[in-house]
C-alpha cells in the first residue's frame, strides 16, 4: 500500500449518464482502473513516454503480445494483458502524428475505439494519458479538446463503462484538460 503524499492531488469529476469523467494528475501506470491506454505507434513498440514507463513497470511479457499482434493501424486500437501493471489490461491506442492529415478525426477513433476494445472485455474502468501530445506533437490544447469532446459523446450512449480517467502526467496538462473541460460543460 502506498503512503498518501503530502502534495495536493489535482483531481476533477462530473457524472454523464450513470458514468464518471475524471480529470487528475499522476502516472497512468499506478492506475487501478482495469485498463489503462498506451499511446502506442502502429509497430506496437513499447518505446519511450507512456509506453516506455509501461514496458518498464509491466515487464516483457506486454511487448511479446504486442509482437504476437504486430501493427495496428493509426486510429485503432488492440489490448493486452498487463504483465506486472496494477491494472488487468494494456489497451494500445495508435493516435496520430501532427502534420499527417486529418490528425483530429484520427485522435477521436483513437479513444472511441479504446472505448471498443473496453466493452468487447467487459471493462469497466479506464485510464487514458492525453493520447500524442508527446513525441507525436498533438498540440496540447487541441487534444484535450477533442478527447473530451469524444469521450463525453461516447457516454450520451448507453454504457457499460463507469469511470473514464484521463491521468494527465504534469500539473500543466492537467490545468488545460480541466479548462476545457469546463468550458464544455458550460
């Protein structure tokens, strides 16, 4: 069990429907929700950011399934187990670079079909970092946008999906997720 910190935990929540959005900051791979997302590349190698802290933390066996599967095309998403991850599964979702073309269509397939993967496994709970912002160059402030925006259409459906987290790694990220979240609440 780990001890609480004594840094305020930056966190926001609303309810859409019967399910939860949640906004905080912190590293998706402490996550308990059943699955968190990989910001993956259509190779499917666990590499740097996201990916290389949950290649560290989870161990071999989450990039030999990824070898097993091989690509997944931008937009896409595939799942794995979780190695040694407090959650159960990996959900790789290939967003896109910035500057290939229709990047914002290909963001918003990216967490939709994440949100596929999810019910095809019964998943309840699932933890999202804010997909290419990093070595894909996604502006921040688009991203977080388009993100919210699809995760709240997703949740005016029916469901069985009760908590979407998006774990936002530095207190800057954080801060744009939740003015956009507010500013699409309004």
């Amino acid at each position: 069990m780990k001890e609480a910190s004594d840094q305020p935990v930056n966190k926001m929540e609303i309810t859409l429907n019967q399910s939860r959005l949640i906004l905080e900051q912190g590293d998706i791979t402490e996550s308990n929700a059943e699955a968190i997302v990989n910001a993956a590349n259509s190779d499917l190698i666990l590499g740097a950011g996201v990916a290389g802290a949950i290649r560290k933390k989870g161990g071999p066996e989450i990039q030999k399934e990824c070898d097993r599967i091989g690509h997944c095309p931008v937009g896409d998403a595939v799942i794995t187990s979780a190695g040694n991850l407090n959650c159960q599964y990996v959900i790789h979702a290939v967003g896109p670079r910035w500057g290939e073309g229709e990047e914002t269509s290909k963001l918003k397939n990216a967490l939709l079909n994440s949100l596929k993967r999810a019910e095809e496994n019964q998943i309840s709970s699932i933890a999202f970092p804010a997909l290419s912002t990093g070595i894909f160059g996604f502006p921040l402030e688009l991203a977080a946008t388009t993100l919210l925006n699809a995760a709240i259409d997703y949740f005016s459906t029916e469901t069985q999906i009760q908590s979407l987290t998006f774990v936002l790694f530095d207190a800057e990220s954080f801060h744009v997720f939740k003015e956009k979240l507010n500013e699409i609440k309004k």
